[in-house]
C-alpha cells in the first residue's frame, strides 16, 4: 500500500486532539484547494524525513476551503471546532465539528444570534470550552473589528467587547496566557499587500507592527496595549504578518515563528521571543540546521516542541513538511528531525495529601441543575474544606494549649514570689552582750556551732533567750549557737538571730549549770517543728504552719480546676473540629453527586442530539 503523501501547502488547520496532529483543508502549490484531511501519530517517535500520514479524507464532509481556524473543545474535550473559512461552496456550514472518538463530522445547531463568515483570523479557547474569534474579514468587508463567542459546550453564541480594541486585522497571531488572557500581534490590514514566496519580503503594502502587543482579558471581558521599548528590547520583529506563536513551556514567553515582512536590513532568523515580564523582544540562541522561514503555516507545541506543519516558503522536496524545534531549553533552542514523545524531567513535587475518607452511600437522585459546576471542581473543593478544616482545628488546639500554659506559668511565678517574700520575715533581738574568748568551731554537714566559752564573766542585762526550736529535718548552712555552762557574759554588740528564716536557720540551745551575776536564765518552753517541707520554705511557728498549709490546700484546689478546665477545653475543641469536618464533608459529597448527575444526563441528551443529526444527515444523503 502506497504512503499518503498530503498535497496541502498552506491556509490549513492544524489542531492536537488526543496525540494525533489533524491537518484539514487549505491550498497546494497550484493554490488550489484541497479536501484532504489526516493526522499524524505523535504518540510514537518518529523522523520528520519519514512521517508517517493516516489518511481520513474519505469521511471528510467539509466543503473545498481555505484560512479557516479550528480548536479543541466540546464537553469531553475531545471534538474539533471548525469555524468560517474562505469557500466558493455556498453551502458551506459556518461550523462543522468531528467528534475523535466517533469519528463522524456533523453540523451543530448553535443558539442565539448568526454571525457572519470570516476567514483569515485565530481561534482561541479557554478551559471554560469558550471559543474567542477576534476580526479577520470576508468577501465584501476585508476586515471588521469584533468578537465572536463560541461556547463548545452549550453551543450557543456571544459577543465580547470591543471597546479599546486594536484596529481590525487578519493574518495576525493569537496566544492563550496562563491568566485567562490571550495576547495579539502583527498581522496586516492592506488588501494591497504581496510578498515574494521565496524570500517572503513584502513587495506592496504593509504589515502592521510588532512594537505594540494587545492583551484581552477573558474574565473582565477588556482590553489593554502594551509596548516595548525598542531601547531596551533590542531588535524588534519587523512588521509581519502570516507567522506563527506558542507560548513557552514555562509559560513565560512568547515564541514565534516566520510569517512575510517588512525587510529588516540584515539576515532575519524569524524567530524571536516576547519575555512576559516586560514585553521586551530578544533573538534566542539557536543550533542545529536552520530551516527557511515559511508564512501561513500552523504551529503546535507538542511535549518539549515547537511543531511547525507545511507553509508558504520551503521546498516540499528538499524540506520535510514538519519542522521540530525543541523548546525545552530557554537558554538555546535545538532544531531537529527526530522527535520524541517523552517530556523533560519534572521538579521534584512534595507528596499529596493523604486521601479524604471514603464517601457514604449516595443520596437519591436530584433533579439537574444548570449552574453546577464539574465534578472535578467540587472534588477539589472538598478535598480543600477538608485540609482547612483539619488546619483550623490544629490551630485552635495550639492556640488554647499555648494560652493554658502562659496562664500556668504566670500562676507558678506568682506561688514562687509569694515564698520568696518569707526570707524577709521579721528578727528577734537577743541582747546579749558578751565576749568571746577560746573559741571552738565544730563544723558538720555544712552546719556551724558557735561556742560561748564557759567561765565567762558578765554583767548588766540579764540573758533574754527566745525559745528554742527543735527542728528534726537537716537545713543546708544551719547555725546553731550553744550558750555554755557557767556563761559569763559582758557588755559587747548584742547578738541578733533571724526567727522565721528557714535558709541559714539559727538554732540557740541553752547549756545546762549555765551562771551569771544578775537575773537567772528561764529557758522558753521548745516549739517542735515536725513539718517536712522543701527548699525554700519556711515554718517557725504555729501561725507560719497554718498559712503555709492554707496555700498548700488553695493550690491542689487550684491545680485541679487547671486540670477540669484543660481537659473539657480540649474535649469542646476535638468535638468542635468534628463537627466542622463532618458538615463540610457531607455538603461537598451532596453537591459532587448532584454535579455527576447531572453531568451524565448532559452527556447523554446530547449524544441523543448528535445521533438524531447523524440520522438525519444519513437520510437526507440517502434521498439526494
């Protein structure tokens, strides 16, 4: 079986459907036009020296034409639009579609208003399905300023807005942005306009510029002019029109291709970048064989390719009729002949979230609602309304455990400053005046005996001795003071013993045949202290207990209101979250059933409609 070989030069259309490339219409070399329609398979490797074409013109249903525009559109994303287009069939339909998976052309019915024929313009679609046709012209208006809406989905038409728009063109260059806007350039107006085919220098006429880039925003539904500096920019694109743009795989600039211009004055590569960040041209670096350039061509990008098909230019003998330029390097561009479907490495992307948890039953059928959205959005909701209900969940834990502990703190460091305050307790006085002489110091465990030598003569005060205190737990640095027996004392500083100081607590015992000149010794009945207690507190008398008790008790109060509060706190934000999640979860899963629903019974009417227009297409054929 011989090759299909395609005849088409130029004025074609070429649309992605699937990994197979279809080529539809368009000239040949005699500027004849043709009705060949095909595809190529870019889902295998292969060398543009030897494409291998699938021929499909025998379903073709499309009338002889040219410069028409088509997209990808449709409710499952997988029908060719083709719109208007240049005919001398009058029978010719403003619209055809293939359905790819069918493979059946058909003629849509399309609501609202019948807009007039145009050719020579570029078709642009959303991820909406909404097919956007700016200008272009016919036989009897070369070129008229407006925007056609074509919604693939509910087949209906709209207008956009005009208002600020360039002066109307047609053989310019349209680019979809990743912000929902698309970007127009070059192009020309002059019905006067020739060019040469071997060089593709304009002869008469002109092109417009390239200076000034037009943005439409398909959300606001307006216009807005961008210009570069030819300062800053470097070398401008010459007037053009007839080329070709794709938007970078980092979706950060604007790459095009060829097109008839105005001559520069120097040798024009035609291929130029538009950076996005600043509307500034640049000439990339480029290796491999550079191909001639060619006007009126198509251009796919196609994994890490910029895919170039026929054109006005080249010479179908010594030049495949596709040409491969690889993209996936901004810093130099690779024309080559071999292409390979693999696409560059990706970064490294942080794992998914974990899957939310299985959906219960499905609720009965509802009825259909024409404002749902996809399936596929109200899964993304939920799988957000689940993540953010989890986060505000784990924040509001956080946030109350944080101000439960602030509050802990603060209540301890109150308790520690209310203890620190009994160092400060009052001092006894012992007037006691005295000299010391033959000193013996014994000291064990850190503690430190002062002895009063005995035979000590004294004289004036009596000895006022407070009563002792017999503590039966070892302090760290105790002082105790032993009076001896037969104790003299004389007139010296008095001694000066702190009562309620639990660090460096003193400890006076009176020595027994203890004597002296004056008044004699009555020994104070002994306070026992038997209370255990840590580090920094103190009890010296009956009175000091009570309190220290009384705070002991008022903080295990404390402490356990601490606790009942934490615990229901943590119980009420735990339901809380539950609460949340669970209401969310089901509203989501309601709204995902109801858009499957209705989505399905979409699909199935209008596969019913498209059946019933086959049938009748069928029919009519068969009478005719």
């Amino acid at each position: 079986m011989t090759p299909f070989k395609p005849s088409v030069y130029s004025h074609h259309t070429a649309t992605l459907i699937d990994n197979k490339l279809y080529i539809l219409g368009g000239y040949n070399l005699k500027t004849n036009r043709v009705k060949e329609f095909f595809y190529l398979d870019v889902s295998v490797p292969f060398n543009t020296q030897e494409l291998s074409w699938q021929d499909l013109s025998n379903i073709n249903m499309v009338p002889l034409h040219s410069s028409a525009t088509s997209v990808k559109g449709g409710p499952n994303n997988d029908t060719l639009f083709l719109y208007g287009g240049d005919s001398y069939d009058q029978t010719m339909a403003l619209v055809y579609t293939f359905d790819s998976r069918s493979i059946v052309w058909s003629i849509p019915k399309i609501t609202g208003f019948n807009p007039a024929r145009r050719s020579g313009l570029t078709g642009i679609i959303n991820n909406d399905g909404r097919m956007y046709l700016w200008s272009g012209g016919n036989d009897t208006v070369y070129v008229t300023n407006e925007m056609l809406i074509l919604d693939t989905i509910n087949l209906s038409w709209s207008k956009g807005s005009i208002i600020n728009a360039p002066i109307p063109r047609n053989r310019y260059s349209a680019t979809l942005l990743p912000n929902n806007k698309i970007i127009y350039m070059g192009g020309n107006n002059d019905y006067t306009l020739t060019y040469f085919h071997n060089t593709l220098n304009i002869a008469s006429g002109t092109a417009l510029t390239l200076s000034e880039i037009y943005i439409y925003d398909m959300i606001n539904d307006n216009w807005d002019t961008k210009v570069s500096n030819i300062i800053t920019s470097g070398k401008i694109p010459s007037n053009r029109g007839g080329f070709s743009t794709v938007l970078g795989l980092d979706g950060k600039r604007v790459i095009i291709f060829g097109g008839y211009f105005i001559n520069p004055g120097y040798l024009d590569t035609t291929l130029y970048v538009l950076d996005l960040a600043n509307y500034n041209w640049y000439i990339p670096k480029i290796s491999g064989k550079i191909p001639k350039p060619r006007a009126l061509h198509k251009a796919n990008v196609i994994g890490k390719y910029m895919v170039v098909s026929f054109g006005v230019g080249y010479d179908k003998t010594v030049e495949s009729d596709i040409l491969l330029l690889d993209i996936s390097n901004n810093e130099e561009y690779i024309w080559t002949t071999i292409f390979d479907p693999k696409m560059p490495s990706p970064s490294p992307s942080p794992p998914p979230p974990p899957p939310p948890p299985p959906p219960p039953p499905p609720p009965p059928p509802l009825p259909p609602s024409s404002s749902s959205p996809s399936p596929s959005l109200s899964s993304n909701n939920l799988a957000g309304i689940i993540v953010g209900s989890l986060l505000s969940g784990i924040l509001l834990l956080v946030g109350s455990f944080l101000i439960y502990k602030w509050n802990k703190n603060k209540q301890k460091t109150i308790y520690e400053n209310d203890n620190n305050n009994d160092y400060s307790q009052e001092e006894k006085e012992l007037p006691i005046v005295r000299d010391i002489q033959n000193c013996e110091q014994d000291i064990n465990n850190n503690e430190q005996i002062d002895q009063i030598p005995r035979n000590e003569s004294t004289s004036n005060e009596p000895i006022i001795i407070p009563p002792p205190i017999i503590n039966k737990n070892n302090y760290h640095k105790q002082e105790i003071i032993l009076t001896p027996e037969n104790e003299n004392t004389t007139n010296h500083e008095p001694i000066i013993i702190p009562v309620n100081d639990h660090y460096g607590q003193e400890i006076m015992q009176t020595l027994q045949n203890e004597t002296s000149d004056h008044e004699p010794t009555i020994p104070a009945p002994a306070v026992v202290n038997t209370n255990n207690y840590n580090y920094g507190q103190e009890v010296i008398s009956t009175p000091n207990n009570n309190r220290i008790s009384s705070q002991i008790f008022k903080e295990d109060i404390l402490q356990a209101v601490k606790d009942e509060i934490g615990q229901n706190l943590k119980n009420g934000l735990l339901q809380a979250v539950k609460n949340e999640i669970g209401q969310n979860l089901k509203n989501e899963l309601l709204q995902a059933v109801k858009n499957e629903i209705v989505q399905n019974l979409k699909n199935e009417l209008l596969q019913a409609v498209r059946e019933d227009n086959l049938n009748i297409t069928r029919n009519n054929t068969k009478q005719d």
